[in-house]
C-alpha cells in the first residue's frame, strides 16, 4: 500500500505508480465517496473528448505540402 499525506489545504498528491496504472493525467476529473470508512476516488464519466470523437471522420485526406500546394500554388 502507498502512503500520502494530506496538506493543510486537504490536497493530496496521488503517488506517480499509481496514476500511471490507472490513467490519472493531469484535467482527469475524479469523484469521491466514503464507503464503509474508506475515501474511494472513481474517475469521473465527463462524457466524449470533442477531439478524439472527430479523429479519423475524414477520408481522402492530403497531405499538407499537397494542401499548400494546392491553394497557394507551386513553390518558387
């Protein structure tokens, strides 16, 4: 088991093993409940991330340098 301890703010410092099992990065909403005397921290469902639910819809994408190329003209 891994200790913290709780500042005068009652922040505490997840230990980095355990946010790196567990996903924890830094914007990571968590709820807290007390169940049975204990303080459980569950990852919040804040629904989908915008960037990641558009990732992948467009198909026949260009290439950059083709993009340019394309609205600005050749290169000189």
């Amino acid at each position: 088991m891994t200790r913290a301890t709780v500042s005068e703010k009652g922040q505490v410092t997840i230990p980095k093993t355990l946010r790196d099992r567990l996903a924890l990065r830094p914007g990571t909403v968590l709820e807290f409940e007390a169940i049975e005397g204990r303080l459980v921290a569950i990852k919040a469902d804040v629904g989908h991330d915008p960037v990641l639910a558009v990732t992948g819809v467009v198909s026949g994408a260009v290439h950059t340098d083709e993009y340019i190329e394309e609205t600005r003209g050749p290169a000189e």
